[in-house]
C-alpha cells in the first residue's frame, strides 16, 4: 500500500519499507516530483539537449511536433529561459487545486505520477491518494478531479482510493482530545492543510469527518487561495527583476521561514507605537482643520 499527496504543487508518494539498522521495523521513503510542466517546441536538436541534460519529458503520438518538460526540470528550465524581454514559464496541470479539463493536463499528470510511484509491487496494488474538500469560496465541484485522478492512476495499474486531504493530517498526527468527562478521544482534532492551489479543512471526531471544506478562491482573484497567490503577488510586484513566477516560487521555498517566532515587543516597540498613533492622530486633526 502506498499513500500519495496528489497536490497543485507536488505530487509526493510514501511507501513503508524495512529499516536498514534495523529490519524488524519500518521507516517512510519518500519520492517527491514537482507537478508542472513546459511545453517545448520540438525538432531533433532540442529532443537531443533534452535527452544530454537528462531532463524528464512526455511525448504523445498525436503532438509530433511538441514535448512536455515535467517536474523539477520545467522549473529549472524556465527559471533559465526567462529574462524581461523573454518570459518562459512554467504550466500546472492542475489549478486551485483541482485538474484542468484538458486532455493533456490529465496524461502530464499521470506521467508526473508514474515518477514518484514507480510500478506496482502487486496487481492493483492499493494506493491512498489525497483530494480536497468543495470549496465554500467558489462554485465548483471536486468531484471531477477525483474521478479523473481515479482514471490516470488505474491505467497506471493501481487501486485508487481517495482520502480527504485535511483528514489525512488528523490521521497523520493522531490528535487526542479530552472530553468534559475527562474520557480521551484518540484521532479527534482540526486538520489545517495550506498547499498550492487550496486551504483545506477538515474537523474530525474520533476519525470521522464531521466537516469539510476548502477555501480556492482568495479575494475572488481567480488565482487560487494559498501557495501559488503569493507567487503571483510577488511576481506582480517584482515580475521585472523575477522573471517568471517559478522564479518567485523558488525564492519563496529557499528564503521564507513560516516557522520563525517573532521577538516579543519591548518597551522601545510599545514607545514607538505610541509615537505613530500620535502622529496619524496629529494628521487627522489638521486634514478636518483645513475643511
């Protein structure tokens, strides 16, 4: 059995296998590919560069005069590609969390998961794979993206089975809740997922979805509501310097700390407060004056 994070961002997979210090337990190993792509016009010199620089790519029989660079190598290949006058970006198959409807984002997607799934080890080997809740901020179903994500897993040769994506968190970190009797209720708790393209929650009773929901549309910018709206907001803002949003996206990876804790305020913060309230106060003042 093998569980996978089908997300906006990356598609990541995770299989138990025996520990190497110690072969009565078992440990995660992890494969992980980004899940996006750029298209390339194609003629024997560009597949040939592809194919010394190792790079991932798609061909289908009916596009003979295309490839699809996916993963890690669209990314860096547009990163490289791009400057002001020649913008190259990146492509998602998927968006605010859920597959386009076209043909080739669904066959990219597929490709992407074959990488990180590699074969089955059984006939129909099961694999839990994550999906989001229906959003409350926009007027669309996930029910389509399931039942495509179902479709490319099984002609891959699993069995498909979906997993809310936030519920998926309860059970990862197994909260304990305590009740008013002083009872303990195990796999009880708020499952918070913040990916790429969604926000996803869900609440959970002793491992029961009681509610689920995601949140897809921030600011009804039709740009998704978490990782991949800040990437925009940046490149908006420094889109000349950037580049391209992957460019964006991987400053973001490399430089944010979401983890870090600010300082506690001092006096001299509280001081310097008091200082601008002063001031914005002073200025409203003196704008009625004038009227």
């Amino acid at each position: 059995m093998v569980g996978l994070d089908w997300g906006t961002s990356w598609l990541v997979a995770a299989r138990m296998i025996p520990d190497t210090e110690d072969g009565d337990k078992l440990k995660p190993r992890f494969r992980n590919q980004r899940n996006c792509y750029v298209s390339v016009n194609l003629d024997e010199s560009v597949e040939s560069l592809l194919q010394q620089a190792n790079m991932s790519y798609v061909r289908f029989e009916d596009e003979v005069d295309r490839v699809y660079v996916i993963g890690l190598d669209a990314m860096q290949l547009a990163s490289m590609l791009s400057n002001t006058t020649n913008r190259i970006d990146i492509q998602r198959p998927m968006a605010a969390g859920v597959m386009q409807g076209d043909v080739n984002a669904v066959r990219i997607v597929q490709a992407i998961a074959s990488q990180v799934l590699k074969e089955p080890k059984e006939d129909r080997e099961v694999v839990y794979f994550s999906v989001p809740s229906n959003p409350i901020d926009s007027n669309f179903s996930t029910t389509h993206h399931r039942g495509m994500a179902e479709t490319a897993l099984g002609r891959l040769g699993w069995d498909p089975r979906p997993l809310s994506e936030a519920l998926a968190i309860v059970y990862a970190t197994q909260p304990t809740m305590q009740t008013y009797d002083g009872e303990e209720a195990k796999l009880t708790g708020i499952g918070i997922s913040c990916g790429a393209g969604m926000i996803n929650v869900s609440v959970v009773y002793r491992g029961l979805e009681t509610m689920g929901f995601s949140l897809a549309n921030a600011y009804h910018s039709n740009e998704g509501s978490a990782g991949d709206w800040i990437d925009k907001q940046i490149f908006n803002a420094y889109g000349d310097q950037m580049g391209s949003i992957a460019t964006c996206t991987r400053y973001k990876e490399q430089f944010a700390d979401f983890d870090k804790i600010p300082d506690p305020r001092t006096n001299s913060d509280v001081d310097l407060m008091d200082y601008a309230e002063a001031v914005a106060k002073a200025s409203f003042v003196n704008r009625n004056n004038k009227h």
